[in-house]
C-alpha cells in the first residue's frame, strides 16, 4: 500500500523529535550541560573581589579548639564527618597525605569534646588515592548505612551496616573515576532510597589512562537503593574560563530547591552557584557569588533558627582572612539574592598561603555547631586536625560588642 506524502512527512517529523531521546539521553535524571568559556566571562560582569559584612575572630579562642589528631611529622588533611541520629556519635575519617594517603578514622561519643584512638578498618583503606567522604543513607526500607568514597581512578566505596563498627573493603563502583567523590551526597525527594552525589574531573581520573584538560566537568550521579549502586556519571557543567568544581549542596529551607556552591579554581573569579527546581534533573547556568561566600570546599548546616553556617577555606582576594579557615553567617535567600549575608567567623589561624579547611559540619541538638578541619596551625608543623565548637547566638552577641 501506498503512503500519502502527508501522512510520510508526519511520521517522518516524529522520528526525527524522537531522535534525540533515544541516543542524547545518559539516564532518566539527564541534564543539559551547560559550557563557560571565554565569551560568558566577556559578558558578565564580575562580583566585587571584597566584601563589606564584618569578621568576627576566633582564632585566638583555645577553648573552643580540640585538637582530633596530632602526629609528629605526619601530614593529616581533608576530614570529612558525618554525626549519627543519637545526636552524640561523630565519627571523622581523612587521609596520612594530602588527599591521597590511608585513611584513618575516629570517632567521638560525646559530641566531638573526646576523640577516640585511631580505629581498625580494612586493610585497603591504606591504599586510598583521594580525600575520602563519609555519609549516611537509608535505603527504601529504612535500613541505615554509612558509605565513605574515594576518589580517582576507579571510584571505590566501602559499606557499614553498623554505624561504622565494621566496614567493607574499598570496592570499585564503575569504570570510571573523579576529583573529591563524593563532595555532596543529598537524599532526594523522588523517592525513599533516593540520593544524588556530586564530583568533579579535569579528564584524568573520569576514566582509566585520561589525560588532564583545560576543562573542568561538574558531574552527577543517581542511587534510588539508599546509595548502594550509582548511576553513570553525567555530565552538567563544563568550565573553561573558570575552573568550578568541589560543589557544596544545600537544600532550601522550604525543601524545593538544591542550591551547589562550586570552588573557583583558576583564582580569576569569586566562587559561583547553581540552583536546580526538580532534584537534580536540570540546574541553572552558574552565577558569580560575593566574595564573602568565596572559597574552597563549602560545607554548610542549618542553625536551629533557620539560619545557615557554611565553612570553607577563604580564597576572596580582598579578604583580610585569605587563606585561612573561615565560616560564613546568612540566610538561604541571601545565596538566591546574591547578597554578602550576614558575618564572617575566622575559625583559625592558618600558618600557610592556602593548604587547610575541607571542613566537616554537624550540629549537635542544643545548636552547637561542630566544625572539623585540617591546617597548619603551629607554624613549622605538618598539617593536623583540629575541631572548633560555637554557638550561633553567642557569635551575635560579639558582632554586637564589636
């Protein structure tokens, strides 16, 4: 039978539409990536490099400082900590190097005031070749996990069912690899079980014998079994006039929106966010932040008054703290707005240009906020770990005095 021209046009029109779906799409969650180049710097304009919000200094407040580890020319960096739903258990884990390194853990019983000697864990673990981040998941049974990564080539996972009494061995989860796996993992609201991870790469470590790039890929990758399994890795941002990477997610206040604070890598800009409506299937074009929320590594937590506390290594140029570990005080809608926020706490002193912070970020039930990171805090010495210990309303009372 013949087909009328019309009738062979239209189902000529559908294939061609449908085309893109079957052989564009990575996954279910696929997002369109969007390319910073030269042209987008050349169009925007840049955020002021200084900042006019006031800093409060805690540096010299030794009380408020306990040292987590400590070894005698022994370099410790890079802690990540995730606190347990008692409220008290924080247990830290982190590299002997600079990212790569074994990777020691403690764990602390009463809130991070006593840490415990270095615990057992697999054998493997002394073969990390990155920063190494713990999280907690709970899969669509409620059964609760704790999941540590570490990153490069091939990204490998270790497993407790037991709130990190006992642990897997590190174990590849794809053939393929990154920088910092996992700097953010959030539990989504599509479904119980459901978590989005967040990496970066320059083209090394994303697969086996890569090569280094001028471009810096943002990726993301899906788990829907409480972080078990994770999807191949797809790509939603890729940066060449500046280098973003180490996102730093944050959910809004009412839920509906995840915000990525990135890292500026080539030091030509401030740092820069994104946002994404609809749990990580598509996210906004970057957009340049005040240099008050300018650094490395942003780690943040709500206070009990809804207010948020992100940590992070100072990079602002015009910063009087540049360099140093630094938290930032404001709101969420001051990231949406774009405004400085409300102060900024140097939480110590960091005795090199740059090397510290990558900090951790729990909040105790009585809103005290446990802050955990690496640095060169005795001029002369390898880096150790050091947690400082503030309450939100009692930093107010001393921007009031000042």
């Amino acid at each position: 039978m013949k087909h009328s021209t019309p009738h062979f046009i239209l189902r000529l029109l559908i294939v061609l539409m449908l085309l893109p779906l079957l052989f564009c799409r990575t996954s279910k969650n696929s997002s369109q990536i969007v390319i910073i180049d030269k042209q987008f710097l050349e169009h925007t304009n840049p955020q002021p490099a200084g900042f006019t919000i006031p800093v409060l200094d805690l540096a010299a407040e030794k009380q408020r400082q306990i040292i987590v580890d400590k070894e005698a020319g022994q370099y410790l960096g890079h802690p990540t900590t995730v606190l347990l739903e008692d409220g008290n258990t924080i247990i830290a884990v982190y590299p002997k190097g600079h990212g790569r390194g074994a990777i020691v853990m403690k764990k602390s019983a009463d809130g991070g005031l006593t840490w415990s000697e270095r615990l057992p864990v697999p054998e493997n673990w002394s073969t990390s070749l990155e920063v190494p981040t713990i999280h907690r998941v709970i899969d669509p049974q409620g059964r609760k996990r704790l999941i540590l990564f570490s990153g490069l080539y091939p990204a490998r996972m270790a497993v407790s069912e037991d709130d990190g009494e006992t642990w897997t061995p590190l174990q590849p989860i794809g053939d393929w690899g990154g920088v910092v796996v996992m700097a953010s993992v959030v539990e989504l609201r599509t479904g119980k079980g459901h978590y989005l991870a967040m990496f970066h790469d320059d083209g090394r470590f994303f697969q086996k014998d890569g090569v280094e790039t001028d471009t810096f890929t943002l990726y993301q990758t899906f788990s829907e079994d409480g972080g078990l399994h994770w999807s191949f890795p797809e790509a939603i941002l890729k940066t060449t006039a500046v280098h973003l990477c180490e996102p730093g997610v944050i959910r809004s206040p009412d839920g509906k929106q995840l915000a990525a604070l990135l890292r500026e890598n080539r030091r030509v800009r401030n740092s820069f966010v994104i946002f994404s409506n609809d749990e990580g299937k598509t996210w906004t074009a970057p957009r340049e932040l005040p240099a008050a929320l300018t650094g490395d590594r942003h780690t943040g937590k709500y206070a009990p008054d809804g207010r948020l506390l992100i940590s992070f290594r100072d990079t602002a140029k015009e910063s009087p703290t540049q360099g140093d570990w630094v938290a930032w005080v404001g709101t969420y809608q001051d990231i949406v707005a774009g405004k400085e926020g409300q102060y900024r706490v140097r939480l110590m002193d960091n005795h090199h240009q740059w090397d510290c912070a990558y900090p951790g970020v729990e909040v105790l039930p009585d809103g005290t906020f446990v802050l955990t990171a690496y640095g060169h805090w005795i001029e002369g010495e390898p880096p150790f770990i050091v947690s400082v210990r503030l309450k939100i309303e009692d930093l107010d009372e001393m921007i009031k005095q000042d």
